[in-house]
C-alpha cells in the first residue's frame, strides 16, 4: 500500500492498467508507454494518474471502472474495448472471440 | 537541523546526523560501485537522496506525473487462511488488488508459487486464472518460481548437489545441476504454455536464480522457448538476489558465465531471451541504515535501467530495493525508497 500511494499509478482509478499492458505487450519503458496511452487517449500524462479526469474518461469510454455501473463493462467485456482503444492484441479478448465464431 | 529519525535495514529505529547520512550514502554508492564496476551515484544525486532522507514527513511521494507502474509477486495467496486468516481463493483477492488498492496488474499462482507442483493440478489453476481473466479488467500474470531445490531427493528425482558438495563430489553436483535444470525447463514451458492456452496477458518468474546459476540459466531457457511458442507473451523475470551465485561455476548463456552476474549482466540475458520486464533484486543489509540500503540499491538498477531497453520493476518488498528486512515494513522508510529508486533510479516500474 506504501508504494502504491508513494509512486503507483493508481490501476483502475486510473489509466495504470493501461500503461502496465504497453509495457508488458510491448517491452516499452514507463515514458514511452505513457506517451503511447495518452496519445490513444487524448489526455495529457498528467491526467494519466488523475482519478477524478480519468474515473469519467473511464466511464465515457466504457472501459471498466473501480465502481461498476449498471449496464456499464466489466472485466472480459471492457478488455474488448482495451485492446481495440490501444490497438494492442489482448490473449483472452483473441480466445473468448474464437469460442463464440 | 537536528537528528534525523529513520530506520536500520532490520526495521529498528535508529538516529543519524546529517554527517552521518552524508556517509552513509557516500559509502553505500562506492560500495556497489565497486562491487558491480558501475558508475557511483552523482553529487547531485547523493544531494536528492539526502532531501528525502532528511525530510521530517512521515510519508513522501514522487512528484505528481512521475507515478510508475507496479507489479506483484504474491499469486493471490497473502490473504489465506494460514497466513493471514482471512480465507478469501486467489481470485477474490487479486480482484480486491484491482478494486480496493489500486493496482496496476494482478498475479495468481499455486500456494506453493514454484512450477514443479503446479503441473500436477495445471488444470486447478487454468480455472482459477480463467475465472479471474473473465471478471478482471487489469493484466493478470501467472506467477511461480522456477525452484530448482524442488527437484533434488528425496521429493524429486535428482541427487542433492548441497550434499554432494561438502563431500568434494564436485563433477557430480554439477551433473546433478544440470539434470535438475532439463526437468525445470521443461516444467515452466508445459505450466507456462498452459497458462497462455488459457488466456494469461504474462508468466512471471518470480525469485528467479535462489539456486544459482542452473537455477537462472533454467528459466532463461524457458523464456527462450516460451517466445518462440508463444511470439505475444508478456514475461516478467525477478530475480532473487543481487549477484548470481555460482553453484554450478560453469554455466552460460550467450557466451556469458553466469556466475557472479550483477544486475546490469543479468539484464542483458533476460532481454536477450525474450522477457518484457525484468526485476533486479538488491539485498537489503539489515546492519545498515535505510538511506545506505536504498543508495547502494539505486546505484546497481541505475546502471540496470541504463543498460536495457525492457522495463525495470526492481522487486521492493521487505527485504529488497532498501525496503527493511522485516514483515511490517514501516512506511516512512518504504515511501523513501520508493520515491528515491522512482526519482532516481529512473525505474519503470516496481
């Protein structure tokens, strides 16, 4: 928990998981994957680690948020629109598509 | 200024002057300078270390935007009954790190967290992470360690090359090494290929080379073979200690010894093998202070980060990264840590 509020992104409350997926797909340092997330985002790096700018961007995006809404993504389903959003190739969105073919 | 309150690398209080901090991180920068043939820590960067030492606040943290990524190494099993008496399956608790403590990425994996006993209920745990991958959105890793004391008899196959040393049975232990090392290959590509048929976004070596030199060149391998399986895996390899120890002595990978690598080396293999996170290790000197720990930890993954071109997690839980060796780690000293080696060591993750 130190490290989360000394240093950590903040996962869900923020974009965390989303840079930690361009550095584990990708290899890309913490800099480059920033960039590459806010650029697909729009948002500027600052905001990366904002709850309160990316608790809505989340919410318009539909991309899982810490609160679940009704209706809203969750889990499998938000991960679709991770990958289409950052353009990477997620292995159990690419499986859970194959099942339903 | 008057003294400075901070803690020993065993987490016991301690006092120091400013001259006394100044030494200490003086000290500890030349020490793993030395050790590793790497470049010492800068006076501007000693002067940054000093602010976050010096400072009287209970808790620090990086400047707002400087915020890394964190990953884990716990397989969803802290919670369990036995240790923390708090009987919630892995799955449930790597959804309470998505949702309650805001973490970046999640890890599940076997109570037993090293891949020889993973294989015999593989199945028991592609469920588990299955289940976990449907009702998480954060990237999930299936964490174990490559183990490799868990092939020795009587409980595996192989004969104990830590008996068989003592005795002056040198060519034997080292048979017996490299015997131990084809079963923990094989082992972590049949878990970890498992794992990818069910979905995971990364295989996580954890603690990886507590061995030695087969027990690293093992998992190197593994990597190697589950890239090429396996071309969009993420694999993260942590490393168990700061230096490799040379058990076997002859070893290679690449043409490179692997005994006695420091982390800069050992970077340059896992990059090499194919892994997209690699996670130095920095022992902790529990007769030391937290500021000698954390300089000497920031000079080894500064020349780590400096030499790669994957993402840096150095592994900063008790015990390691200048995190005191104790199972309550104070967070006055941990915040330090983590704001120094994020400020300094210009990680990418930890």
């Amino acid at each position: 928990m130190a490290h989360v509020s000394a240093s950590g992104m903040g996962g869900m409350r923020t974009a965390g998981d989303l840079v930690a997926r361009m550095q584990i797909s990708r290899g890309m340092k913490i800099k480059e994957a920033k960039e590459y997330v806010a650029n697909k985002l729009r948002v500027s790096i600052l905001d990366l680690s904002d709850p309160v700018v990316m608790g809505e961007l989340r919410k318009d995006l539909n991309i899982g948020t810490v609160a679940t809404l009704i209706g809203g993504a969750r889990g499998i389903e938000a991960k679709f629109r991770i990958a289409e959003l950052l353009g990477i190739e997620i292995n159990c969105v690419n499986m859970f598509k194959d099942r339903i073919k | 200024m008057g003294k400075i309150y901070t803690k020993m690398g065993d987490g016991s209080v301690t006092e120091l002057s400013e001259s006394e901090l100044k030494r200490d991180l003086e000290e500890a920068t030349r020490d793993a300078a030395e050790r590793g043939k790497i470049p010492p820590l800068s006076e501007d960067e000693l002067s940054h270390l000093f602010d976050i030492y010096s400072s009287a606040a209970r808790f620090v943290g990086v400047d707002c935007g400087n915020e890394v990524v964190l990953t884990y190494d716990n397989g969803g099993c802290k919670s369990r009954g036995h240790i923390m008496e708090v009987p919630l399956h892995k799955v449930q608790e790597a959804q309470i790190y998505e949702k309650f403590l805001g973490a970046d990425s999640a890890d599940i994996g076997h109570i037993d967290y090293s891949f020889k006993p993973v294989k015999a209920v593989v199945d028991f745990e592609q469920r588990s992470l299955e289940y976990a991958l449907l009702v998480m959105t954060i990237p999930v890793f299936y964490g174990s360690q490559p183990n490799l004391g868990s092939y020795t008899q009587p409980d595996g196959p192989c004969p104990n090359p830590m008996e068989l040393l003592p005795q002056g049975r040198i060519s034997e232990a080292r048979a017996a090494q490299e015997e131990m090392m084809e079963y923990a290959t094989r082992d972590m590509v049949y878990v970890g290929s498992k794992m990818y048929e069910s979905g995971v976004d990364g295989i996580n070596f954890d603690t990886t080379a507590a061995a030695g030199d087969a027990d690293f060149l093992a998992t190197l391998r593994a990597v190697e073979i589950l890239k090429r399986k396996h071309p969009q895996i993420g694999i993260m390899v942590g490393m168990a200690g700061e230096f490799v120890l040379g058990m076997h002595g002859e070893l290679t990978y690449n043409g490179v010894r692997l005994a006695g690598l420091y982390p800069h080396k050992q970077v340059e293999l896992v990059e090499k093998a194919g892994a997209t996170i690699f996670g130095p290790t920095i022992n902790t000197n529990t007769g030391k202070s937290c500021a000698w720990n954390v300089a000497r930890a920031i000079t080894f993954v500064k020349a780590c980060i400096e030499n790669s071109n994957i993402p840096i997690h150095p592994n900063m839980g008790m015990g390691m990264g200048g995190v005191p060796m104790t199972a309550l780690p104070p967070v006055d000293v941990v915040s330090r840590a983590s704001k120094a080696m994020v400020e300094i060591g210009r990680i990418d993750g930890l």
